[in-house]
C-alpha cells in the first residue's frame, strides 16, 4: 500500500515538473502580437518610453525562456518567462493606448497651428505687397520674395505630412514655416521704417 502511495507521488510530482516545463507558447504569440499591435499604433514616436518598458520586458521574458530551455527538462520551469509574456504583453497594450491619446492631442495641436500659420503666411504676402520699392531696394525685394517662398514650400510639405497623418513631422515644418513668415514680416517692416526715416 505504501509503495503504491509513493508512486503515485512520484507520478504526480513527475507531471507537475514536466506541466512546468512547457513553453509558453499562447504567452509568447501574445506579447509579439502586443508588440507588433504597439508599433503600428506608432507608440515608438508618441509614446517612446512606455514602448521601450514594454520591449525591455519582452527583452527579459526571452532571456528567461531561453535560460529555462536549457535547463534539463526535469529541472526546467517557464513560470518566470510565462509572467513575464504576460506583463510585456500588458506594458505593449498600454504604450499602444498612450501612443494613440499622444498622437489625437498632437493632431489637434498642429491643427490649431496651421491655422494660425496660415494667418502668418498671408500677413506677410500683404505685407510684401505694400513694402517700400525704390532705387536699390529691387535686390532686396527679391531675396524677400525667396524667403517668403520658402516659407510657404515649408508650410505644403507640412500640410501635405499632416494630411498622410505624420503630425510630429508636420509640426516641426509649419513651425520653422510660421517663423520664417514672420522674419519676413519683421524685415518688410524694418525697411518701411527706414524709408519712412529717410
């Protein structure tokens, strides 16, 4: 009776080994597909260090569910690597959500700011419109017209980023366009006031 006690412990304990000694496949497939889910969310642009927890995870998980694949298979356990599956799978799907709110703020953010670049923009054509024409200021007139030209190839290509929904991309070019409108601005003013002067 005894010795059939025993083997029946040892059976059970031999199963609960060889249970723990399975990989976590389900686990794996989750956290890549998490992964994978968080990178086409862009969450390594707008939600950069919630990404990077979640890969530093996933990082580990591997690490341990390599460690275990080499253990001999009576001693082999995947309970730390199968954890931690589940929790890059988690910090993934967190990022993805972050990265979504991020990018919905930045949008209505650049929004605003083409709006008010545009404003720029044609203040400035009004502005060089009205600018002060004479002897010796044709040269200047020109480099005017360059400028606010640039500016507004820099607010397209901004516009153009905005509408395939590069917003951080987009923001930078309306921003750099939007200054270079309105040094225009400031230097058709500087040079009525010097004519006005004269």
């Amino acid at each position: 009776m005894f010795k059939r006690i025993a083997v029946v412990f040892v059976v059970f304990v031999l199963l609960a080994f060889v249970s723990c000694a399975k990989a976590p496949e389900q686990e794996i497939q989750n956290a890549n597909s998490a992964i994978e889910a968080a990178r086409t969310a862009e969450s390594e642009e707008y939600a950069p260090d919630a990404f990077q927890v979640a890969m530093d995870t996933l990082n580990a998980a591997n690490a341990a569910k390599t460690e275990a694949d080499g253990k001999f298979a009576l001693l082999r356990s995947y309970g730390k690597a199968k954890e931690l599956f589940v929790r890059a799978e988690g910090l993934a799907n967190e990022a993805a959500t972050t990265a979504q709110t991020e990018k919905e703020r930045v949008k209505a953010e650049v929004t605003e700011l083409i709006t008010q670049a545009q404003t720029v923009l044609d203040s400035a054509n009004a502005a060089l419109k009205k600018a002060p024409r004479g002897k010796g200021s044709k040269a200047d007139i020109e480099l005017i017209k360059n400028e606010l030209a640039a500016a507004q190839a820099g607010f397209d290509e901004g516009q153009a980023d905005f509408n395939t929904g590069k917003y951080k991309t987009a923001k930078a070019k309306i921003e750099a366009a939007m200054q270079k409108a309105q040094a225009v601005t400031e230097e058709i003013a500087q040079a009525a006031a010097k004519k006005t002067g004269k």
